[in-house]
C-alpha cells in the first residue's frame, strides 16, 4: 500500500499547512499558503496546526464521507444505531439507515466502511504520526510541544480504540486475533499486517498513558481540546472493555473527580445543544459547531424527531431541518419511570401518517438553530463528548466487579441526581452488574459508548421487536428483515443477533488488502457467522 499511504500522509500535511478558515473560527490555523513542509517539519508552532487539521477531521470528517461517519459527532449516531434502542424511518435514505438496518454494505469489504471509519481514523493517524515524528526535533517551547505531544497520542490512541472496536471482536474474546494495523511512524514501511487485538489495546494504553503525563501540567483553553481529565476518561472506557476494573476505577474516579456536579433537571431536558455555553459542570468534553466547522444538516438533532407540533409536521416547518428519521424503540420507553427527569417521550399525534404518529419521539436532542427558533436557523449544537455521569457510571461498574462495596452507591447517586425512585437496592452481583448496565443505556443513549459498543464488551445479544398492530412504537419491519430468527406472520415478530456475530463488525476494506503486500484475502473479518 506505499503510494496510498504515502498520499495519505502527504494529504494530511498539506490539509494541514494550506487550509483556511474564518479568522474567528475556533479552529483557525492561520496558515500561510507559502508555508513549507520542512518549515512546518521543524516548527512546533507549525505542527500546532497539523494538530489543529487533526481535531478538524475528528470532529468533522470533512475529506470523508458524513451523517454518521462524520467524525466523533457521527459515530454517536452510528454505534446507537446498530442497537436496539433506536428506530430509524428511511425516508431521508443515506447511510444512518444503513447503520440501523445491517444492509450488507454496512460492513462488507465493499460497502461503506471502505471509505468510512476505516480511512477516517488513519487519515487522523497519519496526522498525529506525522507530529509524533517530527515534533522532538522541532524548535519550539519545551511545554508547548508536551502539550502538542500529549494531544497527538491521545488522538491517535483514540482513532485506534475506534477502529478496534469495529474491526475485531472484543478484546476478552479475540486477544490473539488479528486486530488493525499499527501504524506509528510516517517514514515505516507502509506494507504491515494486522496486529493483534492484544498488541493494538496495549499500544492504545501506552499512547493514553504517556499522554496523560504529557499533559499533567496543560491548561487547556477550551472545552474541545483534550486534557489530562479526558485522558483519564478514555482510558476508564478502554480499561472496562479490557476488564481491568482496578484501572477502569481509578481513571474514572481521578476524573469524575473535576466533573462531579450532574446536571439538574433543567439541564437534562434543555436539548444537549449548548453544553458549553451553558457551562454545564458534569460535561468534561465537547466540540461547538461554527458557521466554518459543523456538518450542515447531517447531526442527530436534525434526524431525532422533536420539533415542536406547533410548528408542523414537515422536514422544513421548524427551526431547523428535522428529517423524522429517529425514534425511541417502545422497550427503551419502558425502562424510565415517567416521573424520572429523562422521561421525554411523546407521540407526535398530530401526524397524519402511523409510521411516525405511533413512535415515541424522544427529547433528549433538540435543537432551535441560529435563528433562535424561527424558521429556518443553521444546525449549530454543541455536542458533548464526555461527561461526569458515565464516569460515575464506569466507577459503579468497576466497583461491583471489583466487589468493594462502593458499586450500589455510586448508581444510586446517579439514580438520585435523575429522579429515579425505585432506587436499585441489591447491592452486589450479577443484578447489579445489570441494573448499571440499563442506566448506562438511559443516560447515555446516542453519546457513542452504548449501542453496539456495549453489546459486543457485554456479550450481549441484538434483540429487536418488530412492530404490529398491538405494540406499534416497535422497531419497523425494516429493521428487522436483516437479522435472525425473522418470520413476518409471527404473532411477535423479531430480529436477532447473537452476541458476537461478525455483522456488528466490519470487513477490512478491500483496497487495503489489495494494496498492502503483507495482507491477503486470508486476512480478512468474516462478513457473518460467530467464528
């Protein structure tokens, strides 16, 4: 694959040195045109801006494809979808349909991925590489290119976590299976296997690590650049799907330690649209949406149905496009005590067509656009990232594996935070492992840790109920055609998969295997089965 990779890496540079955006965007790069690649080589000033072109593309994927492979903000979209607590309508067609019904290309060699998570996450590889390559080098402040280091590794542990956990099976199933390719260093042969799933956590663990020392002394100047708390937090994610619970615990202990104030009510219900301008104290990371950096209609707010009925039931009649495409499953519906605080659910009644006007729309995502409600505003949210509650969520966890007695607590002070009020009482066990695992689905549906993260870290089957005449807030027939088990005349019709079938998992893509000498057809995912 040397002349692809080669490009790509070159690509990345060159994005990163040439591109221009408003001078008060908050991504501005100020780079110059005449800018040269030694120049930007030897600058740490300059490769400041190719790790500003690196936070660009994880935000936005703006040289890939969008909706929900665009960027961290669209796989939030993307790893729900495949699970069971969302409906998607396909009228808008694109791929978060495909995301949600596992139409073959979702994951074949051939289909979507190929140009997708796969190319996605090593074009910001190769921008991180080309940092981590050239930065000791590079004249410059000593503290600055610790906090350039610092944010490059934990951007490329990051992508390689991604592209793991969609590329492979969980890592207590498939240690020694063939993972991703471990690419480190621009100026390596670009022609590399896959490493193993135990080769590419432990690399992943080792950038988070030496980027959590990098950055023990950075103040960072924004809610969108990573510090040492979301470092501690990613690595918390990455620990729980390696079953480290010591780990798991104290990463996400340090960091919910900075971010322990939940939201209120008022809060939780506002939209999760201005998470930063609001100053929400649990939210420990998120990325503004700008009139030069966001994603133009292709954000959940426009595909979760919640506009308002006063505004009509048309894509165009409210403040922004609403494509009425996202729905809550009616099993999802009926794990929330009405009087909790994430209790959003409603019928749009008012609809004339039952494909919609059965559904439970969900709250959680509402946004009013630019245009401070009236018709029509530019989709411009601020999207959270990472917040306090799936911290305190991972330390119940790690807690009840670990069985120090703290595990029952740490859910029912989230339980308490939410106006929940049959408290979980059991206090150890298997019951508790499963009364976190349902709160970590209510809190933080669509925030890209649930969906089919946790089905596949859980071994937990894909379990869909079809909609019918009796029960029409189930999942369309649609989104269970494509999976086991599926007989259309049964009295309650349904779709599974188990728990570690290859269809959650996507194929590598074809042009890698053709271009790259140390892989072959032989190396390959299975596109199904559970082997």
């Amino acid at each position: 694959m040397k002349k692809i990779v080669k490009s790509l890496q070159y690509i990345a540079l060159g994005a990163a040195v040439l591109v221009q955006t408003g001078c008060k965007d908050f991504l501005e790069t100020n780079s110059s045109t005449a800018t040269s690649d030694n120049v930007v080589l030897s600058s740490a000033a300059q490769l400041d801006k190719v790790l500003t072109s690196a936070y660009r593309q994880l935000y936005f994927n703006d040289q890939g494809q969008d909706r929900v492979y665009a960027g961290l903000p669209g796989l939030q979209m993307y790893v729900d979808l495949g699970g069971a607590d969302i409906i998607s309508h396909t009228n808008m067609g694109g791929n978060q349909v495909t995301a949600y019904t596992y139409e073959p290309q979702k994951t074949q060699t051939t289909g979507l991925p190929d140009a997708a998570i796969w190319s996605m996450m090593y074009k910001i590889i190769n921008q991180t590489n080309i940092i981590i390559d050239a930065l000791p080098a590079a004249q410059g402040d000593e503290a600055l290119k610790n906090e350039i280091m610092g944010q490059a590794k934990a951007i490329r542990g990051l992508c390689y976590f991604h592209l793991i956990q969609n590329y492979q099976q969980t890592y207590m199933l498939a240690k020694q299976k063939p993972g991703v390719i471990l690419r480190l260093n621009p100026k390596e042969s670009e022609n590399l296997p896959r490493a193993t799933v135990e080769e590419t956590y432990a690399q992943i663990v080792k950038d988070l690590t030496e980027s959590k020392t990098l950055l023990a002394n950075f103040q960072r100047p924004n809610k969108w650049t990573i510090d040492k708390n979301v470092v501690s937090g990613q690595l918390a994610r990455v620990y729980l799907v390696m079953n480290n619970w010591q780990g798991a615990y104290t990463e996400a202990k340090t960091a919910y330690a900075s971010y322990n104030q939940l939201m209120t009510k008022e809060q939780y219900r506002s939209g999760f649209d201005d998470v930063i301008t609001n100053n929400y104290p649990e939210v420990m990371w998120a990325v503004q949406f700008t009139n030069t950096n966001n994603l133009g209609g292709g954000t959940q707010f426009n595909f979760w149905y919640n506009q308002d009925e006063s505004y009509g039931e048309g894509y165009t009649d409210g403040p922004i496009y609403s494509f009425l495409d996202f729905f809550a499953d009616g099993q999802y519906e009926k794990l929330f005590e009405k009087t909790e605080d994430r209790y959003q659910f409603w019928k749009r009644t008012k609809n004339a067509s039952k494909e919609w006007s059965t559904k439970w729309a969900y709250n959680k995502y509402k946004h009013y656009g630019d245009a401070d409600g009236a018709k029509q505003g530019n989709t411009r949210p601020e999207i959270s990232l990472m917040r306090g509650s799936e911290m305190l969520l991972i330390m119940a966890e790690a807690s009840a594996h670990l069985n120090n007695g703290e595990g029952l607590g740490y859910l029912n002070k989230l339980q308490t935070a939410r106006g929940v009020k049959a408290l979980t009482a059991v206090a150890s066990g298997t019951p508790l492992l499963e009364a976190i695992y349902v709160e970590r689905r209510k809190e933080l549906l669509c925030e890209g840790v649930t969906g089919i993260y946790d089905l596949l870290r859980l071994q937990k089957p894909l379990v869909r109920i079809q909609e019918t005449a009796t029960y029409p807030e189930g999942h369309y027939t649609w989104g269970v055609t494509n999976l086991n088990g599926y007989v259309a005349n049964s009295a309650a019709p349904m779709g599974t998969f188990p728990s570690n079938d290859y269809r959650f998992i996507c194929q590598i893509p074809q042009l890698e295997i053709a271009n790259n000498t140390a892989l072959s057809e032989a190396d390959q995912n299975p596109y199904s089965g559970t082997n």
